[in-house]
C-alpha cells in the first residue's frame, strides 16, 4: 500500500511518517514548495499522477487563540482549499480510503462535557476560533458526503489539544502547551522570577502527546470497514480521540514549572482571553474499538521538554 501523507512536515504528520516508516509502509510526501495544497490544478495533476491507495490529510493552518483571533480569514480560506482540493482530487483519482483529521474546535463553546461525537451542530461555537472550527466541520462533512454517495471509505477523526516534538514554539502563535514550555524555560535560563500566564487559570483542558494522535491515527485507518461502521453511531463519520482526562491551565502551569525547574511566581494575566471554560473529549467511542491513550500527561511533558531542549535552536522563529 502506497500512503500519502499531506502536512509531513507538521507535528502530526510527522509523527505519523515516522510510525508507518518504522512499519515499512512506502509513502508518499511532498513539501509546501513542491505542492500548495491550496491550489487545485496543481493537487489535481499531483493525485493523477501518484494515485495513492491511501490519502492522510494532516495539511492545516493551525495556531493558538492569538493567532485565530489575528488571522480568521487566512485560517477560514487556506484550511477549506486544503481540505476541499485533497478529498474532491483524492476521490477522482480513485483513492478509497483517506483519514482526514480535524480538531476538537468543532464543537460548540458550551458542549455538554464530556463532548461526545454527537454534540456536533447542537449549539454556538466558540468566537475566538470559529473560522477554523467552520473549516474542520466542512471537512468533516466533505467526507461524510463522499461516503454517502460514492460510497468510499473516508474517515475523520477528531483529536484533542495536540503536543510533542515538532511543536510551534511561536511566542505569539503557538498553542497553549508550547507556549507556556517557551515561557518557562526562558525564565529559569534569565533567572526571573515570576512567569506570567494568559487568562485566569481556571479554563480546563484535554492534552494528548503527538506520538498516541500517530498510534490511534493508523489504528482507526487501518479498522476493518465492517467493524469500523458495526462500532460508530450512526450517521456520524467521525471519532474523538483524546486522553479522557482534563486537567486546568493552572494545573498545567504548576506541571510546567515542575518539568522546567522553574522555582518562581507564576502571575495569570486575566485580560488575555480564556477561550471556552472546558473542552474535554468523549473518548468512549474509540475506546470501544480498542484504543486508548498510552503517555500520561507528565510523561508527555518530560518527552517534549527534553526535546526541546536539544531542538531549540530550530523552534525560535
């Protein structure tokens, strides 16, 4: 089986590439400069050429509630030509089975939590990153709708706040795991003593380190079509994947600070935005197929520390 896999160079995708590299499954990649996902002819003539027998779709615009709020156009438009122009190319070029992989935005601000596949389209979303979350329900349905009338075999899942090697490190662009890591390290290395976090703490949050998105990943894509649709609720073409535990920002911050060494103050700074008050995943779906998340949260956090550590140099921009 030949896979392409889109967005290689990502956090996700590359954890991915990585996995099925190790299984000796040949894949397909191509950089942003060899192939702009965003622009039709050029996908197009990239899938009748290649035709791969399996398309991941790990390609996005992804960025922290800074970036969201700064760039909702360029997050809306580029994430819809990504996703529009890989499913509607992959499926004439007679791809069958293609996973496309979403995020847990896509459901509304105040979700019954845990937030089950169901509570899809039941209620408002969340302002601040609305355009993207618009973007990975069109996605979603995009695959549905394949599915319903040409009957391919196109699945979504749906993780939760991703962390890991190959995160964005960005000080104003990064999500809230990289970020806060960024924040701390520099305090310990400038000796400062106190570190400042957005909001007011009290926001609870799902993490799942990259490595577990890879494993559970391949492990929906690989399900056989039988037990895959025998085991989701019907009508639905997605499944969340996450740990199953949430923990606060403040809690977050004090295991931040643990992992990092960092002895001082940590101050919340309540005129940055907090986003939704909780966001925690239903994972019972997926893990009545079989999977269920391995890296506890310190563990995932001493993994992407020492990582980053040794790739700092290269996560500055």
């Amino acid at each position: 089986m030949r896979i392409y896999v889109a967005g290689h160079r990502g956090m996700v995708g590359s954890a991915i590439l990585r996995r099925l590299t190790e299984q000796g499954v040949e894949t397909i990649t191509r950089t942003h400069a060899e192939l702009d996902l965003a622009d039709q002819a050029a996908v197009a003539s990239f899938m009748q050429g290649e035709r791969p027998d399996a398309v991941i779709l790990a390609a996005a615009k992804v960025g922290g509630i800074h970036a969201n709020n700064t760039y909702p156009a360029e997050f809306i438009y580029e994430n819809l030509m990504i996703q529009t122009n890989v499913i509607h190319q992959a499926f004439r070029a007679g791809v069958e089975r293609l996973l496309f992989l979403g995020s847990s935005c896509i459901y509304p601000r105040e979700a019954i939590q845990p937030m089950a596949e169901s509570e899809l389209l039941t209620g408002l979303l969340e302002p601040t990153n609305e355009p993207y979350a618009i973007a990975k329900i069109a996605g979603i349905k995009l695959c549905e709708s394949y599915n319903r009338q040409y009957g391919t075999d196109y699945r979504s899942i749906m993780p939760t706040n991703l962390y890991g090697p190959g995160d964005n490190f960005h000080p104003e662009n990064s999500h809230v795991i990289p970020a806060m890591m960024r924040r701390f390290h520099e305090a310990v290395h400038d000796e400062k003593g106190e570190v400042v976090v957005w909001g007011s703490g009290k926001p609870r949050r799902e993490f799942l380190h990259v490595d577990d998105m890879a494993d559970a990943s391949l492990f929906v894509m690989n399900l056989d079509r039988a037990a895959y649709t025998a085991n989701t609720q019907p009508m639905l073409s997605h499944i969340n994947v996450g740990s199953g535990i949430d923990v606060s920002i403040a809690e977050l911050a004090e295991q931040m600070a643990n992992v990092t060494g960092f002895n001082g103050r940590i101050v919340y700074d309540r005129s940055k935005p907090d986003g939704a008050p909780r966001k925690l995943m239903d994972v019972a779906q997926l893990s009545r197929l079989g999977w269920i998340a391995n890296l506890t949260l310190p563990e995932g956090l001493k993994k992407t520390y020492r990582w980053y550590q040794t790739n700092r140099s290269t996560t500055l921009s």
